[in-house]
C-alpha cells in the first residue's frame, strides 16, 4: 500500500531526510521511531503529499504523491503533528465538514460520523468549542477526522499525545482493530506503542534508516534479552552471586539497590542465550532461598539510544 524509496528532503543546506527506503502493506502497523529532528514528520509529510521530496519516489496503492495527489489523499487519513483544528468549530461541526470535504454525502455521511463519535467517544463535547476542549479531547477529534471516511492507508503522528491512559488504551485497540484490513504508519516516542500496537518498527536517526524489523527483533538486539532477574533478602546477595557467576553462558552479574531489605541481582547471558533453566537449577543447589526469578525480554529504551546515538553517546 505505501513504498517510498530513496526519498530525500533537503531545507536549504539541511538535508532532513537521506535516501529513505521502506514499504507497508495492508494488515502492517509501522512504528516509525527516531529522536527530535530526527526526519520522521518530514517523512510522513511527504507520503500524504504535504511536502514535496527533493529526490525519490512515495507511491501509496501505486498513486505517485508528486504526479497524482489527490488519488493519495483519497486513500488517506492523516493525523498531524499537534492536530491542527478549526478552533471555532465544535466536533459535530467539524466533522460534517471534513466529511464533506472528503465525498461523503447523505446517509452514508451521517452514518461514519456517527460511528466515528461513538468510537472516540465524543458524544459528551460533540458542541462544545474545539478551543475550549482539553488536549486529549482535542487529539481524539484530531483522529476521528482522519478516520471518519474509513480510508485504506493510516497516517499518524503521536496519536495518543495528551491521552490518559484509559484513552491510550481505547485508541490502541482502536488501531489494532482497524490494522486488519488497513496500512498503518504510527509515529511515536512512546516505546510501549511500539510493543502494544505495532507489527514492525523502523527507526530513523539524522535522516536515514537505522533499524527495520519487528518489535521482537528490537528486542533481541537489547543486551538485556533473556536477562534473569532474582529477588531476595539482602544479606544472601554475596552467597548467590558467587554461585551464579560461574554458569557458562553468564556474562556479568549486576546487583541493584536495596528495597526495603529486599535486593535484586540481575545476570546478563552472553550473546542473549537463555539461561533461566540452568540458573534455576544452580539457584536451588545453593540453597539460597528467593522471593521471585524473571526473565526479561530486553529492554527497547537501551537498544534505542544504541542505534541513534551511538556506543559513545555522540550524535
């Protein structure tokens, strides 16, 4: 449904996207993913034909976004970046004007309308003022205008920014619903996003694609992958760390701080081997007893900042 390849886009001197390649087909949800500035909006402006490339082609259902736009904006739902709205407006208002805007006419409109309101649950602020609606509200009328005319291709910037987490979970579910028989691309710098909603995820960092692959492989990329976290009574650490260090197949072992006499070590495998099985069999025959024995799936933050910004820290 949408490939872009080789897409630039220069501002002047700056180049704020290089050569980015990538694909998403009916049933995908993208978590696209990278740090401030890093060309994800540029990107996303440029698939819904908002901002022309500099160099590179963006088609979306073999539409061109330069030669054909308007067949693209047809097959598209956007969400921007901050939602812009008519603040004078209220959402009952709004909504029957994008409807119109998009060729909905009698009771087809008042049809998706109406099962857009009861969707994002508008029904409460549905004429009051846009400008006098809290952020959440405001984001969800934002969305409920790029869904309302059930289009093939999803594009979003930060959906639930300003959500409660009572929203974020209405809209997740909302999303995976729709991915069914749509093509979504999620822009978020919630990495749980990433985990709850998203079938794959690319990261881009200073305008070029660093990382493309399913959340799972995010994963495993994170040293922390099948780390085992043991819980127990502090004065016992020294006894079990000596005993856990020596297991082939551990590459460190980390403690951490104190809680309420209640400690925590953490034992790293080399190349994100499991090792749960073998550690629990050494736990038992040293006879140190514990409160709880985790593995972890890895940790998405640390490969993150790995892979846009580098070992060392530096940009």
């Amino acid at each position: 449904m949408i490939t872009i390849e080789n897409l630039s886009k220069r501002f002047g001197p700056i180049l704020a996207v290089d050569h980015v390649s990538l694909s998403v087909s009916r049933g995908e949800v993208l978590g696209f993913l990278g740090p401030n500035g890093a060309g994800k909006t540029t990107t996303m402006r440029m698939i819904t034909g908002f901002l022309s490339p500099t160099s590179g082609t963006a088609t979306v259902d073999g539409h061109d976004v330069t030669r054909d736009p308007i067949s693209v904006r047809r097959l598209v739902g956007y969400l921007p970046e901050g939602a812009p709205l008519y603040g004078d407006m209220t959402p009952a208002a709004f909504l029957n004007f994008i409807a119109a805007m998009r060729g909905l006419t009698g009771a087809e409109k008042d049809g998706r309308i109406a099962e857009t309101i009861e969707t994002l649950q508008l029904a409460d602020v549905l004429h009051r003022p846009i400008d006098t609606l809290s952020k959440g509200f405001k984001r969800r009328v934002g969305l409920a205008q790029a869904i309302v005319h059930d289009p093939d291709v999803l594009i979003l910037d930060e959906p639930t920014d300003g959500l409660d987490p009572n929203q974020k979970h209405q809209v997740r579910n909302l999303i995976r619903t729709m991915s069914k028989q749509k093509a979504i691309i999620i822009s978020t710098h919630i990495l749980e996003e990433v985990e709850a909603v998203c079938t794959r995820s690319v990261i881009i960092a200073d305008g070029r694609v660093v990382f493309d692959g399913t959340p799972g492989d995010l994963q495993r990329r994170s040293e922390r992958h099948n780390a085992v976290a043991i819980r127990l009574e502090n004065p016992q650490i020294a006894k079990l760390r000596d005993a856990v260090s020596g297991l082939a197949g551990v590459d460190r072992v980390e403690e951490q701080a104190e809680i309420d006499g209640t400690a925590t070590l953490v034992v790293i495998p080399a190349n994100g081997q499991a090792i749960l099985h073998e550690l629990s069999a050494c736990v038992r025959e040293s006879g140190v007893p514990v409160e709880e024995i985790q593995t972890e799936r890895g940790h998405l933050s640390e490969v993150f900042r790995r892979l846009t910004i580098g070992e060392e820290g530096r940009v």
